[in-house]
C-alpha cells in the first residue's frame, strides 16, 4: 500500500550522519615533495604579435605516485607596442553580471584570456580585492585583511605583484570628515578572531560599474543611502535603500551603524561633498602612482618572489590548497619584460595541482614574482589559434563546463591592420577512418599573427598518396594510408599529414559502457574509442561502426543502443565491427525491480539537514503534462560552516528500508540541477556498518537523467538497508557548488545480478602427431593431428573450441575466424600473427595456418585468452584441455 509523503524537519540527528558521510581531504603535498618534479615544453604557437600560448607537462611525485599535470602558459612581452593586457569584467564591463572567459574575451575583442580574482559566490558577483580596467577604477581591496595580493601594470608598462590597501573619505559642506571603508565592495569578514563583519559602521561608494540596485544589502546592517551627482548630495534615504541603479556618472554612499549617525550630524540635500580616495601600497615605504595604473587585479597569497617558492602570505586551505585541482596564477619575469597567464589542468587527463606544486612549475616556467588566481572550478583559459578568428578553450574543463565568473585578464592585439600574408596552414583532423568525410580550411595570418581573411582565397587541394578524394575542401577517405594534403591559394602553399586508419593500423578499440545496466525500452550511448599503434586516441565517427547484437533484442543507430526487450536474456553481447577489426562489450543481464515510483510504490520520505542553520525540504510533485509524480528535495546550504547536507530519507525514525536479497545495482532518474554538489545514498548492510555511496560525484547536468550505484564496490554484509538519499556539499571546495537548489528523484529500482551462459566443463585430449583425440574420454578421429611449428602446438580451432563450448565463425572472403565464448572473444587471420582480443590487439609467435582444409591456431595463446586451463604431458606429448 502507498504511504503518504511527509515532511519532518530535523536539526540535531543528521549532524552526527553528515559529518561522517564525507571524510576530509588530506593535504597531499608539500614543497619538499616539487623538488624533484620535472616541467617540459611540449608545444608553442603565437596568438598575436607580443604574445605566445606555450604549453607543458610537469611531472611530479605525491608520495609514492607519480603524478602528470598539463600547465598552458600565456607569455605576454611587456614591451612590445602590438599587445597589452587589461582586466574584463562580467558583462558589458560591470559587476554582477557574472560571465564567462570565452564570453568575456568576445565581448571585448581579446584574443586570450584567463579567469580572475576570487569573489564570495552567494553575493552580488564582485571580485574580494581591487580591480582597475582600462585605467578606470572599478574596485578597492578590502580593508583590514591582510596578505592578499594584487597583479598591476603601471603607465610605463612594468608589472607590479605587491600587497595593496585602500584610503579614503568625504568631507562634508561644514568640513567634517568620515572614513571610506571602499568602492563597489560587497560582504566579507575580518581576519581578527572573531570574524568581525567588515562592513560593519561603514561607508562605501557604488559607481554605475555595480550593475544592480541590491548593493550588499545583506541583512546583517541597517542600510541608508546618499545619491552624489556632480559633487551634490541629491538623494538622502535613512535607514532604506534608493530605487534602482546607480546613475551614469553618479555614485552612492552607502552607510550604517556610526557612518550613518555621521550622515544624520552633517550631510543634507543640496549640499556639496568632497569624495577622495584612491588605493595605496600596504608597506607605507613604497610609493607607487595608482592612480595612473592601466589595470590592475585582485588575488590571493603571493607564490613566488625572487624565481623560487615563496612564503605564502595566506592560509590557502579555504580555496583548498593542499587538494589537487585545476589552478591560475599571474605573475612577471625578472628583467620586467614578459607577463605570465598560468593555469594547471585537474581532468581526466591531468592530476590537478596543489599550491605547492603550482609554485613550482610557475618558478620553472620562468615566473620571478608572481600570485594566485581564483582556481578549480573556475579556472580557464581560453587563446585564438593561429590563424583563427575566435579564441577557444586551451584544455578540458574541471568540471566540464565554463563556470561564469566576475572578472578575468585579456590579452589585446593592438597591431595596425595588416595586408602583408605572413603565413598559410591547413587545418583540420589528423587521423581519418574509412568512409569519413572531412572538411579542410585554409587558414593565413599576417605579419602580426593575427588572422586574415581566407574565405576569399581561391585554395586547391590535393593528396600525395590515393587513399581518398577531394570535392572542394571536403576530403572523403576511401583506403588506408598516410597521405599529404596540399593546398595552394594564391602564392602560398601549405600542407599537413593526414593518416586515414584501417584494421593494420589499430593497437586497441573498445567500446565505451563496461558499468552499464541495460533497461528495456532505455537508450544508451555507446562510443568506440580506436588507439593506433602510434598512441593517437579518437572515437569512430558512429555511423562507420557496424553493430551487432547477441542475447537480447535491440538496435543501434549512430552509436546509441535502444533495448527493446531482455526477456529470456542472460548475456547482452554487444559487438563493434570496424574494416573487420572487432571489440565485444559483453554484460551479465540482471533482473530489476522496482522500489520506489511515487505512482504505484513508495515508502514514508521525510527531510533531515546538517547543520542546524541549513534548510531542506521534501515535496511531492505531478509533472502538468505526464502527470507522473517524482519527489523532490530542495535545499539551502547560505548558511552554517562545515560539511552541509540535505536528506530524504526513509521510513525514518523506524531505521531506513531493508532491501531484499542481493541487488548488484541500484538504478534511479534525477533531475540534475547542475549544482555540482554530490549525490549519495545512505545505506547500511547487516552488520551495522554505514556505506556513504557516491551516485553522482558532481551533479553537472539539469534535467533527468538515469544514475547507478554499484553495490560491490563496496562489498556490503546483505541484506542492506536504504536509509536515503541526499545531497551533499562538502566543506572542501564549498564555493565552488551553487550554495541553494532542488533536484528531483524518480524510480528508484534496485538490479539483481545477472550470470553468464553456463559455459562448458568437457576435458579434451590431443596427441600431437596423433589424429586420435577425445571428448570426455569418448575417443574420435581428426583430419588433423596437432603439430609443433618453432615450439608451438598448433591444434584444429573448430574441434577444440567447440567441444570447449565456444561458437566459432569462419569468413571465408577474409580468411578469418572469430571465436566467441562467454564474455570473450577472439579474431584471428589466416597466416597473421595478429589476433584480436576482445578489442586488444596480440601477436602470437605463430600464425594460424590451413593444414588439409582445418584451421591450426597455436594453442597457447588462444587457450590463455579464451580462459582454458591446459595441461602438458611432455612424454606422451598430450595436450589436456579443460
């Protein structure tokens, strides 16, 4: 019988459960541990004159595992009049409206970029330290923090890395006087030990740059609000906000507490005011002239001083400084001539970096001062490839997706317009597979490196070699090879190799999907990904695959598998066929069973949170359409410290649902809400023990979407019980998460395990010389005997892997026999030492060979990827196979 949905708020028993669901992040790393690292240059291409994307690999030790990060560096010559870098700011140059690198870099015309300074991701969308763009002043440092440092370029073009602060006030008609506590400044806390608010008795200015009429109003002070026009008070609002935005040309005060008391003592409409400030060196002994800054960009610790690891002038734990994640850095050469845009990569082909390490690679890149950036989630680059017209992402994403941020630093052609052709390429892909049809472009770029219009450029094009043919720019590959592809425009020429790959090229191909469930009626993606034998990787373009299925019904229509029925079915084997070169994704099929749909099934489902201050809710919702109802969880995590969750749990208090059997999997649908924070179940098995289970580490996605969790990983004491599932946010990289959401949760099921087709038993005895052999002791006759050719025994393929349970096919147009048992599969040429493994290419030191029309396969290398267990009789020269 369903059970109503009901909502019961807790505050005290998920502290306990949280606080263990997620354990700590240890630092990893120290200085001592770079010191041995390595950093080579792999790669160098110029963006524009003045300005070059250089890109490296550093290697590294994490105690006893070597690590690999990718670094891109930016080197920007200071010096050259063609090029000069200034700070972006959101959209349209304003604050609080959040952007991304790429969008930044369009919307301003740069050609590079990086992300900038770090900024509190639940306020307005302000950076926390100052910022100059194009000689204006948008933003001051924060006072009374200590250790933030700030990257400037001043009016001769010299980069400055230095500690800043800021002095200011007003002086009103009767020639009193109020401290300014800064400008466009939003909500920040002290470092004293009691975290005192620093906005607290304040006054601070907001210019039209704060593109919104919420300015920090953060409900901690009593704002009131003064309107100043051409040196006027025009607008004065005690103890409430002014309506709308901050006019052109204009400012407002903003005051509270004793600044506040100051304005009621001594400032009135119609009055004139003096307002006066401007950003100062925190050390009281350097003089530098701000005013005349070109830009300038707030950060955090300072890295490096002097080409080595600084002390850090920071505690870098609260942006995670020992974990490993993707980072940016600034910083300038010794003799003052060259800038430095640094990020480190955290993705599934680099390690991430730590501070530590990142000091050492910004040292070996050449960096003689230099400071952080905001980092992991928010670090990008983006750098226009020679000859392009549009910047793009220099590497993979940490989370996948371009996070939109407050500010970043671009870099600026500013070369005259160019007619003098520098340079012509080709462009496009490097490896081809038959039957791929490919686009080339011509690309040209002048005497600045900057692009030139090729679309008018009449190109031909051609191949060296006849492994395709070309249709204007379009090359279709028809046969394996290396070729040249040449294009000639005007009077340039340029080419590039191109390798269109074939079944003798492959050193691996799989097909992506080894984790999942398959479900009728259920679409999944299934790339195949080729490794040739010089380690290039790239997916098969899905329509070139050819697909076949064995042991359920289904189909699969460029590259994605639509399960129509797994009735009867207890192996899904699903096999990719390219230019006869074959890989098998074989899959146990379980039974599933559903547990949880709000429709027909459900049990008691109530809320928890942790900690106290946060918020969460469960509801049930009826989509207006479908009207399939779903539950969902929303919740709140603005307020609190430490690790935050939010729960649904279930049949609480009477301890959670014990779920029968032993399920393999549990499946269910979320509807994502791209927070990024963590989704997990809580579970228990029989022993007591609690399982904090990831099922999905981040939620980077929105709308449904089916995610699993696979029971043994974790290896449970059955039966388990369901306690719930909840969101989680740990305190490690919190800013990095949307701070408030909801996500929704619908058919829950759980898999039962699956087996394999019960596979063969028989024992089989071979004499080589003899053509007697048996079956279970039942003697039969062959046509061959086996033979030993350069010390392998070659048996008869068919009669031994039959009898042993294997299907084996014969193709009589390639000469090839494929043999397919279980969850294995081999291919094996007539007279090739090459065989095909589930996907993996093998070389036996015999081929196959034809002996009066039977196919002989060493015995071996066949029987140790087919899983036979075989024994040898070196006196009776007997083979047993089993």
């Amino acid at each position: 019988m369903k059970k109503a949905l009901k909502v019961i708020v807790h505050t005290t028993s998920a502290l306990i459960i949280t606080f263990s669901a997620i354990p700590a992040i240890p630092a990893v790393t120290s200085a001592a541990q770079s010191q041995a690292s390595t950093m080579a240059l792999s790669s160098q291409e110029p963006i524009t004159s003045g300005a070059t994307l250089k890109k490296y690999i550093w290697n590294g030790m994490r105690g006893s595992k070597a690590v690999s990060v990718s670094v891109n560096v930016i080197e920007v010559d200071l010096t050259n009049p063609n090029v000069r870098l200034d700070v972006m700011t959101g959209t349209n140059g304003q604050f609080a409206k959040r952007n991304t690198v790429s969008g930044m870099v369009k919307e301003t015309g740069a050609v590079a970029g990086v992300n900038g300074d770090f900024y509190n991701t639940i306020a307005e969308g302000v950076p926390d330290g100052p910022e100059i763009m194009n000689g204006q002043l948008m933003s001051t440092p924060p006072l009374g923090l200590q250790g933030l440092y700030s990257f400037a370029i001043d009016k001769n073009n010299q980069p400055i890395v230095d500690a800043f602060t800021f002095k200011g006030s007003v002086t009103a008609k009767d020639g009193s006087t109020f401290p300014l506590g800064g400008v466009n400044k939003t909500s920040y806390w002290l470092d004293d030990p009691n975290s005192t608010y620093g906005l607290t008795d304040g006054m601070f200015v907001y210019t039209s740059a704060f593109a919104t009429d919420s300015r920090t109003n953060d409900g901690v002070t009593v704002p009131s609000e003064i309107l100043v026009q051409n040196g006027v008070i025009q607008q004065i609002a005690i103890d409430s906000v002014l309506p709308g935005l901050v006019p052109p040309g204009a400012m407002i005060l903003k005051t509270n507490g004793k600044a506040t008391d100051y304005v009621k003592q001594h400032l009135k409409v119609g009055d004139p005011i003096k307002v006066d400030y401007q950003i100062v060196p925190m050390d009281a002994s350097k003089t530098y002239d701000t005013k005349s800054f070109k830009m300038m960009i707030g950060g955090e610790t300072l890295l490096v001083d002097e080409g080595k690891s600084s002390i850090l002038t920071r505690d870098v734990s609260n942006f995670s400084g020992y974990s490993t994640v993707s980072r940016t850095a600034i910083g300038y050469s010794k003799d003052l001539k060259i800038a430095y845009l640094i990020t480190a990569d955290k993705n599934s082909k680099s390690d991430g970096m730590t501070i530590p390490e990142l000091q050492d690679a910004m040292a070996k890149a050449g960096v003689w001062r230099g400071m952080v950036l905001d980092g992991g989630g928010s670090t990008t680059m983006v750098s226009r490839p020679l000859g392009d017209t549009d910047a793009k992402l220099v590497a993979d994403l940490q989370n996948g997706v371009e996070r939109r941020v407050v500010n970043g630093v671009g870099v600026y052609s500013t070369a005259p317009k160019s007619t003098v052709v520098k340079g012509l390429f080709a462009r496009g892909p490097e490896i081809l597979f038959l039957g791929e049809k490919a686009s080339y472009q011509v690309k040209a770029y002048d005497e600045y490196y900057n692009p030139m219009d090729a679309s008018a450029m009449t190109a031909q094009w051609s191949s060296t070699a006849p492994v395709g043919t070309f249709q204007g720019n379009e090359f279709t590959a028809a046969k394996s090879g290396a070729t040249k592809l040449n294009v000639v425009s005007g009077q340039g020429q340029a080419s590039m190799d191109v390798k269109v790959i074939g079944r003798d090229d492959i050193a691996s191909m799989t097909v992506r999907g080894s984790n999942l469930i398959l479900s009728e009626n259920e679409t999944f993606r299934l790339p195949v990904i080729v490794t040739t034998k010089d380690g290039k990787t790239r997916e098969i373009p899905p329509e070139l695959v050819n697909w076949e299925l064995n042991g359920f019904q289904g189909s699969v229509a460029n590259g994605v598998l639509t399960v129509s029925s797994l009735k009867g079915s207890t192996v899904a084997q699903i096999i990719a066929r390219y230019d006869g070169y074959s890989s098998m994704l074989a899959l146990p099929v379980g039974q599933e069973q559903l547990w949880y749909d709000l429709d027909t099934k459900a049990v008691l489902t109530t809320s928890d949170k942790a900690p106290a201050e946060t918020d969460a809710h469960v509801n049930i919702v009826q989509d207006p359409v479908t009207q399939n109802k779903s539950l969902e969880l929303s919740y709140d995590f603005t307020k609190g410290k430490g690790i935050k969750a939010a729960y649904a749990l279930f049949n609480q208090p009477d301890g959670g649902v014990k779920i029968d059997g032993r399920p393999e999997y549990m499946k269910l649908k979320v509807y994502g809400d791209n927070s990024l924070n963590w989704l997990r179940a809580l579970v228990t098995d029989a022993n007591g023990k609690a399982y904090y289970l990831d099922l999905a580490n981040p939620i980077n996605w929105t709308g449904w979407r089916t995610v699993s969790l696979d029971f043994s990983d974790s290896k449970p004491a059955y039966p388990i019980t369901l306690k719930g599932i909840y969101v989680a946010n740990p305190e490690q990289g919190q800013d990095e998460r949307a701070p408030k959401g909801k996500i929704q949760i619908d058919d829950i099921s759980f898999v039962y395990p699956g087996t394999m087709p019960a596979l063969s038993n028989n024992q089989v005895k071979l004499t080589v010389g003899n053509r007697k052999a048996s079956v279970n002791s039942q003697t039969m006759t062959l046509e061959q005997a086996p033979v030993i050719i350069n010390g392998n025994t070659m048996i008869p393929v068919r009669f031994a892997a039959e009898a042993l349970g294997a299907k084996v096919i014969w193709d009589g147009n390639e000469r090839k026999v494929t043999l397919l048992r279980g969850g294995k599969m081999i291919d094996l040429w007539i007279d090739s030492p090459d065989l095909i493994v589930n996907g993996q290419r093998v070389t036996a030191e015999v081929a196959p060979k034809i002996m009066n029309n039977l196919t002989m396969v060493p015995l071996r290398i066949i029987a140790e990827n087919m899983g036979w267990k075989v024994s040898w009789d070196q006196k009776a020269q007997l083979v047993t196979l089993q």
